[in-house]
C-alpha cells in the first residue's frame, strides 16, 4: 500500500509541474502578442475629415492630446488639428503618425465627416478601411458637408470649442428636438449592398455668423459660426448622387425616423386670446406604418403617419420632454388641417425626389425583398427602374 502511494506523488509532482509551465507559457505568449503603446505617445481623435486633393487623400484628425499645464500643476486637454496626405486612407492616416510622432488612436473617434471632394469617390471601398478595423466603433457618426472638410475642423461654434463636439450634438443627440436625421458608418455601408443599394447622410454647411467677437481667445485664427445640418445628402451604390433640400428632407424625415420632431407655422388660426392671428405647432408623438406590396405589374408604397400635435410654448421642445401637465388643447379643426395639408405637401416632394433621382432612399426594394424574396430578385433584375413602377401613397392623422 505504501510502495503504490509513494509512485503516485511523483506523478502528481510532475503533473503539476509540468501545468504551471504551459499556463507561464501560455502568459508569454498573450503578453507579447500586444503592442505596448504609451498614452504620451497617442493622439486621441475625437473626429476626422477627409478630403481628395487630386489624386492624395487629405485625413484632417482634431485629437486631444495631454498638457503638462501651467505653474499651478494644473493639467487639461485641448483639441489640435493634424493632417495627413496619402495615396490611400491608410498611408494618409499613417502620414499623421510620421509627421507628428503621434499614434493616432481611433478608438475614441465621435464622428467622420467627408469633404465635398469625395462626392467623385466610390465610398464602400474607401469606408471599408474603417469597418474592418478592430480599432473603430461601427456606431461612430458619419456626415457629408459643404465645401471641405477640413475648413469645417477649422472652424468653431461659439457654444463648443470642439467641432467634433458641436456636430455630433447637432446631428445625433438633439436630432429628436431639432428635426435632424443622422446616419452610423454600419448602417451607410450596409444600406449600400442591400437591395435599394441607397442611403443618405447627413450634410453639414458652415455659417458665419458674422461675430467673431465670440471668440476671445486671440491666438485662435479659427472662424466663428454656427453649423446647419438641415438637408441631407443621398448616395446610390457608393456613390454620391443628389441632395435633398430643406422641404425634401423634412418630408423623408418625417416618414423615415419616428421619434423626430417638426413644427408648423399656421395663419389666421384662432389665437389664445380669442383673435386671429399666426400661431406655431409642434409635433408631440408620431407613428409610421409602411406597407410595400406588388400591384399586378406595380408596386403600391403606402404610408400611414399618425400626429399628435400641441401648440408650441416657450418652455415645450418638440416631443422629448416627458411628464408635462396637462393643457387645453387649443388645436381645432382648421389647424389640424392645416398641419395635415403642410405634411401632404412635404411627403410628397419627397417621393417625387426620389423618383426623379431614382434613388430608393425610403426602401422600397429592401421591404419587397423582405417581404417576397426570390420573386423580388426577379422582378428587381428585369426592372432595373423599378421606381417608376411604384405609386406612392400617404394617409395622414392628426389629432391633439
């Protein structure tokens, strides 16, 4: 008994010998398979622009990089601007790298805003540098806008400092207040392979407001302004094809995105006051219901949009603030109607848009497909113009 336990613990010995050095082995191996990379040598990019200069890419990265502070030990973060110039987006971005000594740390990048000189691009390729890193969120904002891209980092908002800030506040998180639509780079690339191979960005003009007072700080040179985000551009098959104006997109606005809000202005309305007079209405909740179907040889795209409206007040901002008392409605009959003859209009420019431009920024092809599949492949290759082929309808609610 006792020779039979004394093999054993040599064999239990060895066992475990041997485990802790495949689990060393196996921390090694982990260990060296990342790259170490300091703070001090990262530029944080909190967004980029890209522009074409003839044949180079131009990558303009608003980072946030580490100061040491003043004599007070204080320390703070600022925003810089670094460029690159490449013959692809990725020697560009490298270029930032080469000519700063920056790494540039994408991780943390709010927003990709592309210049007007990329409209010539095909962007599913190009964007693909960004969906295949594992360094990049899917989910990071992207917009087109005006002019160039780099001109508009080098400008500012008097409310925000930091462009990359200012855009995404506008585009994405007030878009519910502020009748703003915006796209994610996921969505942009993936709409482009699906059926209707369209979708739509956001574009972004820089208005001077013409008080550069504003910013007092004298050893800024950038410009002062304020930014609209109130037209959106579309793009079929990776490139870039039209934008639509301000009515066209409250229109596809109002049908593509539910939560997002609008106004109206009615004339000769009965004023609370008992007299008649201009008064401003304002959307409170809405909701969409598509319905895509063939039609012998057609296609028939109805949209039912129920509203509910209420009179604007100064402390009331669209449909976002929650629990508030309530109020007398104050909405009667020739408002309703007036707000409903408003959106009727505003709807169907949008259709007509699309139809114009034979551009499926609504999706119609994509629900067919849902819907029918192979049949739909069918028609959708015998029909490359499908859109003329489709009647476009809307029915429309309002109520208080």
């Amino acid at each position: 008994m006792h020779k039979t336990r004394s093999l054993k613990n040599p064999v239990k010995k060895y066992a475990k010998i041997f485990l802790l050095v495949v689990v060393a082995f196996f921390v090694a191996w982990v260990a060296s398979s990342y790259t170490k990379s300091e703070i001090a040598d990262r530029a944080i990019v909190l967004g980029l622009g890209i522009d074409m200069l003839q044949d180079d890419f131009v990558v303009t990265a608003e980072v946030v990089s580490p100061n040491e502070g003043g004599d007070s030990g204080a320390s703070g973060a600022t925003s810089k601007l670094l460029t690159g110039v490449g013959k692809t987006l990725p020697l560009a971005i490298q270029d930032i790298f080469q000519t700063s000594g920056k790494n540039p740390s994408l991780g943390q990048t709010g927003i990709v805003l592309l210049g007007e000189s990329m409209n010539g691009q095909e962007l599913k390729h190009i964007l693909s540098y960004f969906i295949l890193s594992d360094a990049f969120k899917d989910g990071v904002t992207l917009a087109t806008c005006k002019g160039s891209a780099k001109k508009i980092f080098e400008s500012t908002s008097p409310v925000d400092s930091m462009v990359s800030f200012a855009l995404q506040t506008i585009i994405q998180k007030s878009g519910k207040k502020t009748n703003s639509t915006s796209n994610v780079l996921q969505n942009f690339v993936e709409n482009q392979t699906r059926h209707s191979k369209t979708s739509f960005l956001s574009q972004v003009s820089f208005v001077n407001d013409g008080n550069d007072k504003v910013n007092k700080d004298q050893s800024s040179q950038k410009k002062t302004g304020v930014y609209d985000c109130s037209k959106i551009a579309v793009f079929k098959d990776g490139y870039y094809h039209d934008v639509l104006d301000r009515d066209e997109t409250r229109g596809f606005v109002m049908l593509n995105t539910s939560k997002t809000y609008d106004s109206f202005v009615v004339e000769n309305a009965q004023s609370v006051i008992g007299t008649k007079d201009r008064v401003s209405v304002g959307i409170v909740s809405k909701k969409v219901k598509p319905k895509v179907e063939f039609d012998g040889e057609n296609i028939i795209a109805s949209y039912d949009l129920d509203m509910k409206i209420r009179r604007m007040r100064t402390d009331v901002t669209g449909n976002v603030m929650d629990f508030l008392p309530e109020l007398p409605s104050l909405i009667d009959e020739q408002i309703s109607n007036s707000v409903k003859e408003q959106t009727q209009t505003l709807v169907q420019k949008a259709f007509e848009k699309s139809k114009k431009t034979n551009c499926d920024f609504f999706g119609v092809a994509n629900t067919m497909y849902k819907k029918y599949g192979k049949k739909w492949d069918d028609f959708q290759k015998q029909n490359p113009d499908y859109l003329d082929k489709v009647t476009f309808k809307i029915s429309i609610q309002v109520h208080d």
